[in-house]
C-alpha cells in the first residue's frame, strides 16, 4: 500500500492539484506517506483509519486521526481516498469523500494497480468529470471537482443481513455470510463455555452471537482490531445480550495487552495480511490468549488445516485437543 499512498501526493508536488490554502483536508483510508509534499500541512490532514494497526501508525507518526469521521462532518475543502481491495468499500469512500467536500473542492483517489484501481477509476469517471490522472509506484491516482449534485447515489451496496439478522458491509471479513471456520467452531459452543468468555478477533459478532445462545457466559468481551466490524457486532448482539454484560475493545491482539483474564476465549484468527498469509498472526493471538486465560481456562479455536499452529499452541498451553478436522479446517480446545 505504499506505493499507492505516496502516488496519492504526486498531484500536490507536482502542482496539478491546489492544495487549499488554510482549508481541512480529509484523508480516508489514511496510511502513512513516505513524505508529505511541501504544498500539504500535515495538521491540515484530518484522517480516518479504523483498522487498529494502522490507526496506530498515524499516531506514532503525529497525524491527527479518528477510527471514524462524524457521518454528519462537512466543510472540507479536499478529501482524499486510499483504495484497497473491496470494491464496495472504495466505491463507498469515494461517494463518502464527496459528501464531506464543499462543491468544487477537489477528491483524489489512488490505489494499486493490481487492486482494481483502473475499474475504480472507470466507475468513478462514468459519473463525473475526472480532471486527470497519473501512475507511478505500481499505483494510479485520478482525481475530480465535487459537484453539486448527489453524482454517488448509487455507490452503497446493500448487504442482506446474514441469517435475516446480522448486519455486515463491504470490507467486513466475510461480509454477506457467516466464514466456513466459523460455522464449524459454532457446532462446538456450548455450555461448557461459561464465566468471563471473550471473542478475539470478533468481526462482525457471529461466534458471539453463539456464544450468547448456547454457551452461558457471565460477560462476554469482543477484541477486533477492524472498528467498523467492532460496532455492527454490538449493534447484532444488542438483542441477544439480555442480561449479560457485554465489552467491545478495538485492539490490536498482536501488540496490545488484554488487561482482563477470562474462562474461556474463543477465536476464529486472522490470517492474513494483505493477500498473502502470515501464520504469525495467529501464533500471536494464540500468545495473547494464552496470557488472558486463567489457570486452567480454555481456548476453543478454529484455523485453517494446513498452518502451523501446534508449537505456539504447545507453548502457550499444557494440554491440546484436535476436536476435528473438516472441510480444510481444524477445531482445537487447548486447557491453559
């Protein structure tokens, strides 16, 4: 992605794009550029980054930055979008970034060649006037004046609830329907798992959800790095919860400390980054959840069949069960 967010900037060195005088600048999707053109102030940049990991990147490099805009925000002379692989989520963010920008104030989209930013750009130009385009990096960026029609109306995709009750979106992990890993992990819920139970790497709340109706937990805590997923799991769990307390951190598993200690953790982990899979993610959520458990508490998990989880699982734990292998996926409790 970097080379698609230093593209992004090209037009303000470069001088085809009038960065505005004294103007806020919404910059959506944010990463962190290489370096920021002359022509652009750093603390001109509002930025919005829900993935936790990158969300903390922009901090640490001092851009200001918010896991979400108010929906209601406006008056910003310039937006910029940073493209990623979700067609729905890009077309979203273009639609979002000219809502926020006055009419006339410019948007500039950019993204990776091999991440669909050319039907992007088509997508984009079919509905308004593009006022021009570049490449480098491996990235396209092209941009446009905001008009002062609604030129967008048609950008949101509609997800239909999964099971006529979950709400999702385009960007979501599995988005639409509940993932195979899941459904198989689901079958192994019970009320066995019971007491201070968390989620990690909740999504969008499926696993919770059956944690709610067929396990018997005393307070459920949801861990997901990704903030959009983190609030439609407490708006799908807010009907099944009843008395049962429930927490929504966003946290960044792989770096973050969980403070509280649990009975049971379940988790369907990531794993991957990008487009390529890193099994280290996984090692390191089985890490943290072997830290957050009690003596003796237990993790129900399920992963892929082919990575390489039994050593972490071996260090973390002191006994491991395969409880199944299904599918191209295994279910494992580990007692730590």
């Amino acid at each position: 992605m970097s080379g698609a967010v230093d593209t992004l900037f090209i037009p303000f060195a470069s001088g085809d794009i009038d960065a505005p005088a004294g103007g806020r600048i919404a910059f959506l999707n944010a990463a962190v550029p290489q370096e920021l053109p002359d022509t652009v102030a750093k603390p001109a940049l509002v930025c919005e980054q829900g993935f936790r990991p990158d969300f903390r990147a922009l901090e640490r490099a001092g851009f200001t930055v918010l896991p979400e805009l108010d929906p209601g925000a406006d008056g910003f002379a310039c937006a910029l979008v940073l493209a990623g692989k979700h067609k729905g989520e890009n077309r979203a963010l273009i639609a979002r970034a000219a809502r926020l920008v006055r009419p006339g104030g410019i948007v500039a989209v950019a993204g990776d060649k091999t991440l669909g930013i050319q039907p992007l750009r088509k997508w984009a130009g079919d509905r308004v006037a593009l006022q021009g385009s570049l490449a480098k990096h491996h990235a396209t960026v092209f941009w446009f004046a905001v008009p002062a029609d609604e030129a967008f109306a048609d950008a949101s995709e509609a997800v239909p609830p999964v099971e006529d009750r979950f709400e999702t979106a385009p960007g979501m992990f599995s988005a639409g329907k509940p993932d195979p890993g899941s459904v198989l992990l689901a079958r192994f819920i019970d009320a066995r798992v019971a007491g201070a139970v968390a989620d990690f790497g909740a999504g969008w709340g499926y696993l919770a959800a059956h944690v709610l109706e067929s396990g018997k937990p005393a307070s459920l805590a949801l861990f997901e790095a990704h903030y959009p997923s983190l609030k439609a799991a407490e708006r799908n769990l807010a009907t099944l919860a009843g008395g049962v307390p429930v927490e929504a951190h966003w946290q960044d598993l792989t770096a973050e400390p969980v403070a509280r200690r649990f009975d049971w953790i379940v988790m369907n982990p990531p794993f991957h980054a990008a487009r390529a899979a890193e099994p280290d993610i996984g090692k390191a959520f089985v890490a943290a959840a072997s830290k957050a458990l009690v003596p003796g508490g237990r993790l129900l998990m399920v992963a892929n069949r082919k990575l390489p989880y039994e050593q972490a699982l071996a260090q973390g734990f002191r006994r491991v069960e395969e409880k199944t292998v299904e599918a191209g996926f295994k279910v494992i409790e580990a007692m730590r």
